[in-house]
C-alpha cells in the first residue's frame, strides 16, 4: 500500500471497546475482550496518522451484535434480542464503503454498522 501511495485498512471491532465504567462478573472474559477492543481502536487512530501521508486510509467497523454461531453458542436467544445475521447484506455495504477510502477522504475513525446511511457518510 505504501508503494502504491494507496489503500483502506478496516478494523473490526466492538462497542465493548468503548466503554467507560466497568463492572466485573466473576469467570467473565469480557474485561478481555472489550480491553482488546479500546487497544484496536486506538491503534485504528494512529495508524490513520501514521499513513496518511501514505495515501492509506485506516478506519474501524464496530457491526453491533452478530449473530455468529460462537455468539449464539453462549445466547441462544440471541437473534431474539437484536443479533443480526453475520451476512454480506448487514456487513457488506459499510465494508466496501470503508474499503473505496483513501487518506483524503474518510479515516482514522470508529464507525458503527447501524449508523451506516443515516450518520455516515456524510449525505
């Protein structure tokens, strides 16, 4: 990408990497989880400066919750409770948005699945 001065790098990530209290649960993996998540999407912030003068756009794609066959595993409900299918119909639009960004247009961002069309882009 660098020699070619162009690209998009898309991180997926998670709204977990955004939370700002936390409550512990006893044998939860979930302070893992979301503290992984705070590192991708600061990491997703300086790589867009770092490659911007590259050409290279860097953003990240927080989906919301999918239903993926590990996530209905542990919540079997949880297409009831708003899980989405893991689908290139749900993913796939913001994904080749991000994918067409280069550095002069839109990066260095956290952007959110369900926000896609009504927040971003810019109409």
């Amino acid at each position: 990408m660098i020699r070619r001065r162009s690209g998009s790098i898309i991180n997926i990530t998670a709204k977990a990497g955004d939370m700002t209290r936390w409550t512990p649960i006893p044998n939860d993996r979930t302070l893992v989880y979301a503290t992984t998540k705070a590192g991708l999407n600061r990491i997703t912030v300086a790589m867009a400066e770092e490659l911007k003068p590259h050409g290279i756009a860097v953003n990240a794609l927080s989906p919301g919750v999918v239903a993926t066959d590990t996530a209905l595993a542990a919540t079997p409900n949880l297409r009831e409770l708003g899980g989405k299918p893991d689908t290139p119909e749900v993913l796939g639009p913001a994904l080749v948005y991000l994918a067409g960004q280069g550095a002069e247009g839109l990066t260095g961002q956290i952007l959110y699945t369900d926000e896609f069309g009504k927040a971003w882009p810019a109409q």
